[in-house]
C-alpha cells in the first residue's frame, strides 16, 4: 500500500492488543516492524509469525519505564532496517481506581509507564529522525485524554499528558519535516481491562468493555490511515468511540 510499503515502525506495548493487530496489519502491507514488549515469548512468537509470511519483523524485548531499553529497540530496528520512520508510543496500563483508595503503585506504574515510557520513545525515535528530517511520532492517547471520570483520574491525567506532550512536539519539530499524530481511541476489545488491580471497579469495567468495546481493527485502520498520507500531510489527531459509548 502507497506510504507504507518498506516503511520502518517501532512499536511498543506489541505483545497484545492494537501493538499486535497493528504489527500484523502493517506487515501485511510491506512495513518492517520492530516488536517492544516485556513478554519476549510473545513478541518472538508474533515476529516469527510475521517472518515466516514472507514479512520483516524482529522482537526486542522491551520495558518502557527503562529509557535504555526503549533506545535499544529503537538503536536495534536502525541496525536491522538501517533507519526508522514510525514510532508508535503504544505501551499502556490503565489501572482505574477511586483515589481514595490510595493504590499509589498503580499510579507510579500507571505515570511511568503511559507517560514517561511515551517520552522514552520520543527520546529515542527524535535523533535518528532529525538526521534525516523524515519521520512520524504516533502516540496513543484515548477518550479518556479528553475527559475524567470517578476512578479515572490518574489514568485520564497520563492521556491527557500524551496528548500535550504530542502537541507540543509537534509544535517543535517543524524544522525537521517530522510528522506527529495522537489516536485517540475510546473502548476497544483488547487485554487492557486485565490491567485493572481495584477489586471494587474490575467488574465494572469487564461488564463496560464487554457491553461496549469494537474491535481492535478500528484502530489498526486508523493507524493506516495516519500512516498512508503523503509526507505534506499531518494528521494531528484521530478521535474515536465505539458508535454506542456515550461518554
Ligand atoms: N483498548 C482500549 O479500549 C483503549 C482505549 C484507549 C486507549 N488505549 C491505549 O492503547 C494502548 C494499548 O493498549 P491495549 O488496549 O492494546 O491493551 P493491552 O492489550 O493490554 O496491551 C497493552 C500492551 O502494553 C504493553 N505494556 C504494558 N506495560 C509495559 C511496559 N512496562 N513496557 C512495555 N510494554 C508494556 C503490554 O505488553 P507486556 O505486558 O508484554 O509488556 C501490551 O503489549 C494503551 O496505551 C492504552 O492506554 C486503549
């Protein structure tokens, strides 16, 4: 497909969910990818899989509150592929609770990993795309990165800082040709409600998802879309539910 054929994409959080469709996805149109997740037996299982269809793939495993490890996936796609285009920031947990019930680990993980992890990628992907001034940074944000709810506050406050975050570096990278986008997305079936430890929302957000969440494929078909355009085009910001979620 034009724009995407040869093109590298890093992809964090790519052992599960819109990391692995989106793998998949732009494999099947000629992208080489670059797996990053913590769980090494899945990643290698997906680049095998993606190796063995004729696709270029490798699997790096991959702790996004470890800058040193985001650099390596990023340093080892540059040596395999000799250069990256895409860095998907996709990484995320979204571990809802009341504040009151003061489950600091789960905000420490939750600022960590969905924002710090988002600014590790940009650290590491930003050089190599400077160099060449050519690239896209798409970070994943949510509908929750434009609204707050009881128990989403710290979830909500990291995806409204990706969202800031993306801005502002869009803002600031206009010398060097570099492309940013945010998707956005609102429920989607994927393994993130797993990442919920408050016994008092889990089922709650099960009986949601469950109710409410469209497939994966509706963000992999967005991060197409994003990916697809000419280099003049920027997509800034794709915003989605599923057409039956209210909020
Ligand atoms: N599904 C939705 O409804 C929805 C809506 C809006 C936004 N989002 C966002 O979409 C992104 C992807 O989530 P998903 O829905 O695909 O959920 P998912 O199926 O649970 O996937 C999450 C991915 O993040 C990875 N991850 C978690 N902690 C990590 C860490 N410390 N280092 C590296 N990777 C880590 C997981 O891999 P390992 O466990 O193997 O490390 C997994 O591959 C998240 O940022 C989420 O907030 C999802």
């Amino acid at each position: 497909m034009e724009n995407i054929e040869g093109k590298v994409v890093v992809i964090t959080g790519a052992s599960s969910g819109f990391g692995k469709i989106s793998a998949e996805y732009l494999s099947e149109r000629g992208a080489l990818v670059a797996l990053g997740a913590r769980s090494t037996d899945k990643i290698e299982k997906l680049a095998k899989e993606i190796n063995d269809k004729g696709g270029k793939a490798i699997a790096v495993t991959t702790d996004v509150k470890d800058k040193d490890q985001v650099k390596k996936l990023v340093d080892e796609a540059v040596k395999e592929f000799g250069k990256i285009d895409v860095m998907l920031n996709n990484a995320g947990i979204m571990p809802l609770s009341p504040l009151e019930n003061l489950k600091i680990e789960d905000w420490d993980s939750c600022i960590d990993i969905n924002i710090k992890g988002v600014l590790y990628g940009i650290a590491a992907a930003l050089p190599h795309m400077k160099e060449k001034k050519s690239g896209q940074i798409i970070n994943v944000s949510s509908v929750a990165g434009h609204t707050i709810s009881p128990g989403s506050a710290v979830y909500s406050a990291t995806k409204h800082a990706v969202r800031v975050i993306s801005e502002g570096l869009r803002q600031e990278v206009k010398p060097y040709n570099i492309r940013t986008s945010i998707i956005s997305p609102g429920a989607v079936d994927t393994g993130l409600p797993g990442s919920v430890t408050d016994d008092s929302v889990s089922g709650n957000v099960k009986d949601f998802y469950k109710d409410t969440a469209i497939s994966a494929d509706s963000f992999a078909r967005a991060l197409i879309y994003a990916i697809s355009q000419p280099e003049d085009v920027d997509i800034n910001e794709i915003l989605y539910r599923p057409t039956k979620q209210k909020l």
